[in-house]
C-alpha cells in the first residue's frame, strides 16, 4: 500500500462498504443539481436511482465515477476519497476499480467490436494478447464472440451495449456504473441487458443503475433509492420480481 | 433566414476554438497578402511611383537663353500637362577636393524653391537657399548617422572660378533635375549658360521615343536650334535600376509566395471546418433544414470569423507594411514613397473573405449534395479497410496504449490526415524555402557590404575646399595607413583610362596593391578566378554585358605604351567605388599619376571606431579626405528585416493551419476522448496521444518538406534573379547544412506539436460528463 492511499482510506468505512456519499452537494452555477444526499452502498449490493427529469440522477453517478467533482461533501469509493483526487488520480481510479456503461454506448468506431474491449485492459499495462484473450472470455460470456471482429457501425443497438458492458467489465471492477443503460435499445435488447445486469449481480458485481424504466429497477435493483430536486426522497428495498 | 442565422449563431459558439483559428488564420494571412502585396506594388515600379509622387519631370530640358526667350518658352504649351521653369542653368567646374562626390561639372539651377507644378524636391536636410552665396545639393535621403559618416558631410562648399557657394540644404529629385540649386538671383551672377525647363506631358510617355515625340510637340512652335540637350526620365530610371535591381527580384518572390501561401491555408482551414461538420449537417437536415439552408449555415459560419479577420489583418498588414516599404524604397534612393495603395486595401479586405467563401463552397456544396443519414454517418463510420488494419496491427504492438491509439487514428481518418499532412508539408516547405530564401538575401547583401570597405581614402587636389594637399607619395600614404591603430587590411587602387584594341571609347581600369581580393572582391566571384599575373584582368559583370565580353576572352591594350594583350579570367559583381568601368588589374606605376588618383580603402579591425579612425587620419595628413560608407549597411538591414518578417509571418500562418486541423480533430473526437476518459485514460495520456500523432506527421512533414522547400529555392532564387540580370555567386545559394536540415525537421515537428499542444491540452481538461450521456 502506498502511503497516499494509506492518507485516502477512510478508517472505520468496513471493506463491506463500497460507495459513501456524505452531505454531497452538486451546484451548476446558481442551481444545485445535488443537495445534501448521503447515500451507502454495500458491496454486493444492485442499487437503482430514479427520478423526474433533471433531478441529478446523472450528476448522482458522475460524482460516484468521479467524473465531476462535488462543490461540497465527501465522496467516497472503494476506501478511497475521489472528492480530494487530482484528475490524473481519479482517472487511474477509474481505470482499476470502476467499469461504466451509456445509454449511447461511447465505443471507439476506428476500433473492432473486441479491440475496444481489450484497450481497458491495454491501459492498465496489460500485453495487446493478454488483453485480447481476457476479452475473448467475456464475449464468450456475453454470447457475442461470433460479433468480435465487427466494427461498431455494423452491430446493433443491443450487441453494441453488451460490448459496452464486456468493455466495463474487463479489470474487474469494485462497481459497475449504468447511465440509463436501456434507454437506447427496444424493449427485446433491452431484457437481454437487463438479464447480464441481474447475472452479474447474482456473482457478486455491486451495480448502481440510472434509470428512468421502472422495469429495469424491479428486476436489477435489490434497492431503490427515488431523487427529487436534488435531494433523497424515499429509499426502499425491492424484492427482486 | 432567421434559422440559418439562429443555427449558424450556435455553431459559432460551440465551436469558439475553431472559430477564433479561422479568425486568426485569415488575421495572418490577409496581413501576409496586404503585406506581400503592397511589396509588390512598390517593386512593380518603385522609380515611376517616386517620380508620380514627385510629379517629377518626364523631360529635363535645356534651352539656349541666346535663341529664346523665357516669355517664348512659357507660352510653348503644346501637349504639356504641367511645366516648371524657366529656370536659369550653368554648369559650375567644381574642382574636386570633396572626396569621391561632387568633383567635375555640376549643372546647377537658380530655383526660387523646391515646390512647384512639377520636381516638388523632398527637402530632406538643411533649408532651401534664400541668399546668394548659399547652394542645396542633390542626393537621396539619408538618416541622420549615415549622413553623418558618409562622404556628403565631409562637403561645406563649393568652389569654381572663383565663386564659393555653401552647402545650406540637402535636397533630392527624383527625375536628377540638377546637382544643385541656387537662388535666381545667385544663378543670373553666375551667368547662366542655358535655360531649364521642366515637363510633364499629357498621354503616352512610357518610352523615351514617346517622350522625345512629345517634346518635339512643344519645340516645334520654337527658334530652330533653341534645345540644347534633354533628358527623358527613363535615363534617371535605368541608372536607378542598377543600384537596388537585385533585391527587387528576391523581395518580389517572398511577395508571390506570401500570396501562395495564405490563399492555400485558407483553403485548407476552411474546408476542413467544413468537413469537421458533416455530422452537425445530417442533424441539420433532420431537423428540416433544406440543403441551401444548410449551405447557408455553413458559409455563414466560416464567413464571419474570417471577415472579422480581414479587417484586422489588413489595419495590421498596412501598419506593418509602411514602415518597411518607406526603410526599403529610401534605401533604393527613392524617397519616402510609403502608401499602401487602395487597392490593396481592397484585396485584404474584399479578397480574403470572398476567398474564404469560395473554398468553403467546395465541400459545403457536398454536404448539400449528402443525405441527412448519410452526413451523420460521415462523421462516425469507418470507410477505409485498410486503415482499420493498420489500427489492428497498432494495437498489437509494444507501444503505449496511447501513443498506439493517435497513430492508429491517422490511418483510420485518411483523407483528415491527407490534409493535415498537407498543412504541415506546405508549413514545412515554407519554413525551408524562406529561411533559404532570406539566408541567400543576407549573404548576398553581407557579399555587397563586405566588397567597399570601412573608411575610405583619396587626397584631396590641389583646388579642394581645405585648400590643402599632402605631400606624400603613395607609398608614404599606405604606410601611414598602415600604421594607424585599427588598420585589418588595406587596398591601394589607381585608376586610368587605358585605351583597348577594338573599343572604342577607353576602358577605365583600376589597378590594384594589397589586399583589394581580400577585401570582398574575390567574395564575389560569379565565375573564374581572382588574378595571379601581370596579364591577368578581372572583369565586372557589367563591364562584360556592356562590352561583350566573356570569361577566358583576350583584350588587347596600349599599358605604358606598350602593346599587351591581357586575358580576362574572372567575372565579380561589383567595382570598387568611384568612376571607372569595372576592370580590375594588377598593380602598375604611372609616372604621369596625380595623387588625388590614387584610392586606398581599409577594413577596420573589430570594434574600432570609425569616426575616430578617420580623425587620426585626417590629423596625421589633413592632405587626405577619408569618408565612411552609409547607405548600403542600411539597405542590408532592411532586406534582412523584410525577409526575416515574411519568413516569421508564414510560418506562423502554416502552424496556425496545423493548429486548426488538430483542434478540428480534436472537437471531432469529444466523444471518443469522454469515452477514453471514463475507463482511466489520464490527461496527460490524452496529451500524449494527441500530440504523438501530430509530432508524427511532423516528422513527416519535416522530411518531406525539406526536400521541396530546397528544390524550390534552388530553382526560385537564380530564375528570379536572372529576370533581373543577376548571376548569383554559388555561395549565397549553397546556403544549406545538415545542422540547419535537422533544425528544418525540427521545426516541423514543432509546429506540429505546437499546433496540437493547444487543442490537446483543452481536450485533456474537456468535462467528459456531459459528452458522455447526450448526443
Ligand atoms: N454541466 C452542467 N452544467 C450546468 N448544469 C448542469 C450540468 N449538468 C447538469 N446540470 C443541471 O443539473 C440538474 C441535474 O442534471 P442531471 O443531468 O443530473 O439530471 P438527470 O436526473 O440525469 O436528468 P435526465 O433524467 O433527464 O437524464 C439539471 O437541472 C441540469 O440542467
Ligand atoms: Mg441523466
């Protein structure tokens, strides 16, 4: 262990813990799109955030990816404090312990289907073969090895987001984050989705969802946690349908 | 309307960096064109611009005060536009005495003034003569410290028969009206010998025929016999010409390829800006845009930034301009003549715009032509198979992730690299060609100012302005030059008229002692070698045009009364100051010699004073008159300055052209940057991966660019200077090291990396939250 990362943990948080949000608040200028959410999520956990349009569903995820700094609050992830991170230590951060997947997927067009999931990898250090191999096994998983050698332009919605996540899932992530991972796809792509969320959940992968599909939330989630205004209105625990 | 200028006004904004690098791009290179232009301009006719400025005399006539009579030559008007005069004339006998100026017949004018109808005369120094007894001398301007080291300062008067006239002003007249002026009053009790007068014409006097015919228009009404002699203008204009023609031609092409240069970056910015766009433009038409619309959106867009440009850039261009030109054109012994002329205002103003719109009608008419799905798949969908394998093999290699990413990504976009590779290729060629151009322009002027000396020397005669001679010989001159502190080298020269078999008019030949062929005159061999034996000649190129001559050709002479055939086996550029043909020859004694014929010239060591030195000489002998050359240094400073600010100018504009293509790249891979962002790439990888792929295509550049910019110099610079009758010497074009040849590839890959680190590094900083979840 380094001693930043010593300085960073935080003493008390149990291992069992992978997400605190504490007194977060989010302004853009005179709104504030978060404010004032406490938030815990334990590992092993599937938590789905729901909410109007506009209620910081999005800015919610950003924080926790440390995408986008808090203006006030802490953040903290897998035992360390991204709220205090400079940008090139929250991207190494997200490189090791986060994966993420978009509504509009975001894979690299000059790149085949598999050569987009191995560059994770790539970027860790790994060898371009031990990453191709790696992404091998995880289009195996995700039923779409016969697709690894097509460009993004030729797959389809639902093929593209399974890339996405294969893509999310290559350096094991502590969370997977999702960003309305349904919202591009047909109600068909989008059960396929849902059904690799709720396997990987079932193996142990901590998930937080945005989403505004009720469906998705009910079948994922194992807790759900509604945004209004910026702030935590009502937080339940689902019974899985 | 209102949507295109809606559309077009959201376009501008959310691409402020592009819009500010085609804002300054067209800043740059209209000030380049205004600049360039305005060179151009000036160089296309510096002497007639002069003389319009003048309205300098399109003939100089003189008339016999016996045949005519003034009121008879005021009322001849026939053809004549403007007419100054009549004006008494005589030729005033000046001993000499004043060093190398003003020795021999001088035709002095009596003129109330220097304005006038026609030959309004720059006073440049001193006033206009208001007494008799007073005299203004003409000569082109000068700045106060050239004036004051030069030959002209060294003269406080005049004297012939009797007569001693100060010199009380400096004036100059571009048409060479006179060598002097005096007051009419001073001119009747000199007596004039002639009457001068002073013609503009009317219609066509663009040959001296056409002027001669015009002249006769006015004679003809006069007593026979009544002009004595007239000089059309083109007389003063040829002899102008000799003195700064070899500059015109090497100032004249970095004018062309300032021009080039610009119009080819504009092309290159704009097209890509619109080719950047082509996803913008699908979303456009699905929103319901008609192509004209989309057109419109798109012309509107580049056309804004680049007007804003333009007027900036041609304020600029003409502040940058005036002063050159006016350092350049007094340097020629032209005045002042500055303006930047209004049609070049226009071009800046008018021409880059229009330029602008032009080139951005090429690829805008394609996004017309385009489907709305097609232009949204224009901008993310591969074409290129092959440039996906290349991405492939990359991504199988040991490189950095990043790094292999960048370059992969040149591959995969060709026709974006195509025309990046462009920007750099024309950057690198420009960089090359003009340093190469300016290089050969400062040794050649370095070659000119070498030739000529630091000080000097020639006694004064017997009738000079001091009144006072030197007694010694030569030989007692050069030793006491030789033995003043400050003394590097010393050529003593002799120069008589030597009468040549087959020529009809003498040739006058100097004979040189001492270190003359070190003094700059080897320097200056364009072909053949300097002399090594008595029969031995080396000829001017001049001398040789003029006399038909040629390298390796055999002249007979009468020397010291002996016939002697002597063999011509060099060709120099230039004599050495004062009269003569241009022959230089070895050293021979002539009894008959005076010793105001004799002319010693000497380098100074470093950093000895001028001034001082030729204090010590003149209190060592006040016999003899020693001046100091102005002027040309001068000229050298100016051409060195004009070539270094064109050179400076496109290079600034052919990297502003690659910054552009980066940022375009960049705005054009937000997402996918966002994207790699998210999974852990760091800034300083997204630095790297942007900026190894440019450095790449910098090298590239570099190594391609060279070779053309080396090419186009070589074949550049001798054709324009033979368009003006100059053989160059090989040494000011072998201008070429290999040091220099890896600073030139350098220089790519900074511009390159320069352009790119801009873009990059805001790319590196670009929020990628809010690129990664819309669109
Ligand atoms: N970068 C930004 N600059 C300014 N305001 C922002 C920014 N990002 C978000 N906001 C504002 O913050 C509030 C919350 O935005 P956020 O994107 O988190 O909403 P959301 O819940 O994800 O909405 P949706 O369901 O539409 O995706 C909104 O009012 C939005 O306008
Ligand atoms: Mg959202």
């Amino acid at each position: 262990m380094t001693p930043l990362s010593v300085v960073r943990s935080v003493p008390g948080m149990t291992t069992e813990t992978v997400v605190r949000l504490d007194g977060v608040r989010k302004e853009f200028g005179e709104t504030a799109a978060l404010d004032g959410v406490s938030l815990e999520i334990r590992r092993g956990e599937a938590v789905a955030v729901m909410g109007p349009s506009g209620c910081g569903k999005s800015t919610l995820l950003n924080m926790v990816a440390g995408l986008d700094r808090p203006t006030a609050g802490e953040v903290t992830v897998h035992g360390e404090r991204l709220d205090l991170m400079n940008e090139t230590g929250l991207a190494l951060f997200r490189r090791h312990h986060l994966g993420m997947i978009f509504q509009f997927f975001n894979l690299l067009d000059d790149l085949s289907a598999l050569d987009n999931v191995a560059l994770a990898a790539q970027l860790t250090g790994s060898s371009a073969a031990t990453a191709r191999r790696r992404a091998l096994e995880l289009f195996d998983e995700l039923g779409i090895a016969g697709r690894r050698d097509v460009y993004p332009a030729a797959l389809s919605g639902g093929e593209r987001q399974r890339v996405a996540v294969a893509r999310a899932l290559m350096n094991r992530p502590a969370l997977l984050l999702a960003d309305e991972p349904t919202g591009a796809l047909d109600s068909r792509a989008g059960e396929q989705v849902m059904d690799l969320l709720i396997d990987l959940n079932q193996i142990g992968q901590t998930l937080l969802i945005v989403t505004h599909d009720e469906r998705l939330a009910h079948r994922c989630a194992s807790r759900l946690v509604e945004l209004a205004d910026g702030r935590i209105a009502r937080e339940s625990a689902l019974d899985r349908v | 309307m209102s949507a295109v200028w809606a559309a077009a006004k959201a376009a501008i904004r959310r691409r402020r960096l592009q819009t500010f690098v085609i804002g300054l791009v067209a800043l740059f290179c209209t000030a380049t064109v205004v600049v360039s232009l305005a060179l151009l301009d000036a160089m296309s006719a510096p002497f007639d611009r002069a003389l319009a400025q003048q309205r300098g005399a399109h003939a100089v006539a003189a008339f016999d005060p016996a045949k005519v009579t003034d009121a008879q030559l005021t009322a001849a008007r026939d053809g004549v536009e403007a007419a100054a005069g009549p004006f008494g004339q005589v030729m005033f006998e000046v001993g000499g005495g004043s060093g190398p100026v003003m020795r021999g017949p001088l035709t002095l004018v009596g003129r109330p003034g220097p304005g006038g109808d026609v030959d309004r005369l720059d006073l440049w120094r001193g006033r206009w003569a208001s007494a008799p007894g007073e005299v203004v001398l003409n000569a082109p301007p000068e700045d106060e410290t050239s004036f004051a080291r030069g030959p002209f300062s060294r003269i406080p008067s005049l004297t012939a028969d009797g007569t001693t006239l100060t010199v009380v002003g400096w004036a100059f007249s571009v048409g060479g009206s006179a060598d002097g002026w005096v007051t009419p009053e001073q001119m009747t009790e000199l007596r004039p010998t002639g009457t001068q007068m002073l013609y503009r014409f009317a219609g066509d006097v663009s040959t001296r025929e056409a002027v001669q015919q015009r002249l006769t228009g006015v004679t003809t009404g006069l007593p026979g016999g009544a002009l004595i002699a007239a000089q059309p203008y083109q007389v003063v204009k040829e002899e102008a010409a000799e003195g700064s023609g070899v500059y015109l031609p090497f100032l004249g092409t970095f004018g062309v390829l300032g021009l080039i240069i610009a119009v080819i970056i504009v092309g290159n910015v704009v097209s890509g800006a619109v080719i950047s766009g082509f996803r913008h433009i699908g979303m456009l038409k699905a929103l319901g845009f008609t192509p004209r619309q989309v057109v419109a959106v798109y012309l509107t867009m580049v056309t804004v930034p680049a007007t804003a440009g333009a007027i900036l850039g041609t304020v600029l261009g003409d502040l940058g301009a005036r002063p050159l030109l006016e350092d350049t054109f007094r340097g020629m012994g032209f005045g002042q003549d500055t303006g930047v002329p209004a049609w070049v205002w226009a071009a800046g103003l008018v021409g880059i715009p229009a330029l602008v719109l032009l080139t951005a009608l090429v690829p805008a008419s394609r996004a017309h032509r385009l489907s709305a799905a097609e232009a949204i798949s224009a901008g993310s969908a591969p074409r290129r198979g092959h440039g996906l394998r290349v991405q492939r093999a990359l991504g199988g290699t040991r490189l950095p992730r990043s790094v292999s990413l960048g370059l992969g990504h040149l591959f995969a976009r060709p026709a974006r690299t195509a025309l990046t590779m462009a920007s750099l290729l024309l950057g690198v060629t420009t960089v090359t060609f003009a340093t190469g151009l300016s290089d050969t322009l400062i040794r050649f002027s370095a070659l000119d100012a070498a030739a000529g000396g630091d000080v000097s020397i020639r006694p004064e005669p017997p009738d000079g302005p001091t009144g006072v001679t030197s007694s010694r010989t030569d030989d007692e001159v050069e030793a006491l030059l030789r033995g003043l502190p400050g003394t590097e080298r010393i050529g003593v020269a002799l120069g008589r008229p030597v009468s040549a078999l087959g020529q009809s008019e003498p040739i006058q030949v100097n004979f040189v002692r001492g270190d003359v062929a070190a003094m700059g005159y080897e320097d200056q061999l364009l072909e053949g070698r300097w002399m090594a034996a008595p029969d031995e000649m080396v000829a001017t190129s001049e001398l040789l045009n003029k006399r038909g001559l040629e390298v390796g050709d055999t002249i007979t002479m009468e020397l010291q009364g002996v016939r002697t055939t002597v063999t011509v086996v060099g060709e120099t550029l230039q004599n050495l100051p004062g009269p003569g043909d241009g022959l230089f020859a070895p050293w021979r004694e002539f009894e008959d010699a005076e010793p105001f014929d004799y002319f010693y010239q000497v380098d100074l060591t470093e950093g000895t004073d001028r001034e001082a030195y030729m204090q010590a000489i003149r209190s060592a002998d006040p016999g003899l008159s020693p001046w100091s050359r102005g002027g040309s240094n001068e000229l050298q400073v100016i051409v060195t300055g004009f070539s270094s600010v064109l050179a400076v100018l496109l290079a600034t504009v052919a990297a502003l052209g690659v910054l552009n293509t980066v940022a375009l790249n960049v705005l054009d891979r937000r997402r996918d940057l966002g994207m790699l962002k998210s999974i852990g790439m760091t800034p300083r990888q997204v630095i790297t991966m942007l900026v190894t792929s440019m450095a790449a295509l910098g090298v590239a550049g570099g190594l391609l660019g060279i070779p053309f910019g080396m090419v186009a110099h070589r074949l550049v610079v001798p054709l324009s200077a033979g368009a003006a009758k100059v053989t160059l010497p090989e040494s000011v074009l072998r201008v070429w090291d290999p040091l220099q040849l890896a600073l030139l590839v350098l220089s790519g890959v900074l511009i390159a990396v320069v352009g790119a680190l801009l873009p990059a590094r805001s790319a590196a900083r670009l929020t990628i939250a809010r690129v990664l979840h819309n669109e």
